[in-house]
C-alpha cells in the first residue's frame, strides 16, 4: 500500500509541476489525485508533507474545491526520487499545448476582428444610405419645391484625374478620394461616394481595385466598397480603348 501511495505522490508531483495555474487537488478528471480512497490518502500526505501548496479555492455546489499546486519542499522531493528528465519532458509538453491553444485563440481574435471590421463598415453604409434618403426630398412634388442632391460623378472623375497628372502611377485609395471629394463639398456623404463609384464602375469610365491583405487590416474600413467576394479599396480612371 505504502509504495501504491508514493508512486500516486510522484505521478501528481509531475503533473502539478506541468500545470503552475493550479489543479483540482481531488477530483474524478483533470485532478491531482482521483477520488478514491488511496487517490485521498495520498493527497492527505501530501498536504501534511508539504508538498504542494493551495491557491485558490473553487467554488463547486454546496461545497468548495481546492485547487492545488506544486511547493517548493515538492519540487525537491520530486527530484531526489526521480529523474529529472520525465519532469522535463510534461513541462516541455506542457509548453507545447499551450502554445499551441493560444494559436488557436490568436486566429479566433483575427477572425472576430475581421468580422467587426466588416460590420462596422455595413453599418455605417446603412446609417449613410438611412441619412440620405431622410434628407433626399420627395420627387413627386414639383422641381421647383426642394433642390436635388447633385450626383458626385463628375467630382470623381474629377478627383482621379487630378491623382493621375500628378504622375501618381499608383490605384487611388479610396479614403483619399473620398477626402478630396469632401474638400470640394462638405455634404457629400459616404454612401453618395459609394454609389457614385459603382455607377462609374458600370458605366467602365473607373477601375474599382480590391483590397488584397487581412481585413482585419483595412485602415478606414466604412469607406471600402463591397463588390459581390471582394472588397474594392482602390479607384483608377479607365484608359480609353484604341480603336
């Protein structure tokens, strides 16, 4: 019985050393010692030896659970009854579970950005597509009762023919175009811009370009331009044919 109990020690030392957060100290998965009588034995000797060390307290129905780690007086009576190498190799293995679940959740947080960033950039087209229709007046009524919104298009062509003489061999991005718009006239809005580039875009009198990296990484994303798969972020005039 008494070597039955110090191999249960030796086998729960070199977990605990493994897991510095803490684990149960009696439970029947995922503990240092499982609930059975000998599984209590060995973690009551532990406690009275020293060898590990409390952290915390878990709250577990009616009841709590203590959750236990590795002390000092445990790490050394680890090492003058074993080797050090099956030590070595669960926290090298340790570290690599690790490192490999916190791969797992730095792509969840790319992903969850992404996505925000796509949200954000559809939510400010409605709320953009809400005010213009709001402000758009009614055209039933007579000319002569409100003014018409001028379409921007010819300000963009405008704009991107001022980027091209400035012998930019570039693809204008779009929040620069769209900076030069409103330089020009306050109250054009983002979904007046975005409009206006899928008009000129079916009219082939522009280029509309995609954003070719991480879309978590687009700097102004309310701006980019949603082209059935693709996100446009660039804008070019299109050279004319030669007959």
């Amino acid at each position: 019985m008494a070597d039955q109990i110090q191999a249960l020690i030796l086998s729960a030392l070199r977990r605990a050393l493994a897991a510095p957060a803490g684990l149960p100290l009696l439970a029947a998965r995922n503990g240092l010692f499982a609930a059975t009588a000998a599984g209590k034995k060995a973690a009551q000797d532990c406690r009275a030896r020293g060898l590990i060390r409390v952290v915390r307290n878990d709250a577990k129905g009616k009841s709590a659970q203590e959750i236990v780690t590795l002390s000092d007086e445990g790490l050394a009576h680890l090492l003058r009854e074993t080797s050090p190498r099956p030590a070595l190799e669960a926290i090298l293995q340790a570290i690599q579970e690790r490192h490999s679940e916190l791969e797992v959740l730095v792509q969840y947080a790319r992903e969850a950005q992404a996505t925000l960033g796509e949200l954000n950039a559809q939510a400010r087209r409605l709320f953009d597509h809400f005010q213009e229709h709001r402000a758009r007046p009614d055209t039933s009524l007579p000319a002569t009762n409100g003014k018409h919104v001028p379409e921007p298009d010819g300000a963009v062509l405008a704009c991107l023919g001022h980027w091209h003489e400035r012998d930019r061999l570039e693809d204008c991005p779009l929040p620069e175009l769209f900076r030069a718009l409103q330089a020009a006239d306050r109250s054009i809005t983002i979904g007046q811009f975005h409009d206006s580039l899928r008009r000129l875009r079916g009219q082939k009198k522009i280029h509309l370009h995609p954003w070719t990296g991480p879309t978590y990484e687009i700097p102004v994303p309310a701006l980019a331009v949603m082209m059935g798969h693709e996100i446009a972020y660039y804008a070019s005039l299109k050279t004319p044919e030669v007959s």
